[in-house]
C-alpha cells in the first residue's frame, strides 16, 4: 500500500516483480547509515533486469 501511493503521487510506474529478496536482515531501527548500508548488501536479487534497465529505482522492502 505505501509503495502504491508513492508511485501514484510521483506519477510513476509501480513494479513488484524485479527484485526479490534472498534472505532475511532483520531491523535497521538503531543502525548507522553505514550499517544499515552494510546490512541489506547481498540481499536483493534483480529478476527482471530489462524492467529496471536505464531507470532509477526506489526500492520499498516491506519486512515482515
């Protein structure tokens, strides 16, 4: 839902099958910014590259 009314607000497109995490971080709440950089490395994997090709991304992870 949030990343549905941001991609309305902004007047873009919402895609929700190009990425897809590979494994679990845990919470971010008391990290660092370098931590929290470090935290999500690696657990992302693009699936759909041509959907992503030549465009900025704001990637929204709703963990659960």
């Amino acid at each position: 839902m949030i990343a549905k009314g941001i991609a309305e607000s902004l007047d873009k497109p919402l895609i929700t099958n190009a990425i897809t995490r590979i494994s679990e971080s845990g919470t971010q709440t008391l990290k660092s910014r370098f931590d929290r950089w470090e935290n999500v490395k690696g657990i992302f994997k693009i699936v759909k590259k041509d959907l992503l090709s030549n465009k900025h991304i704001l990637l929204i992870d709703v963990y659960e």
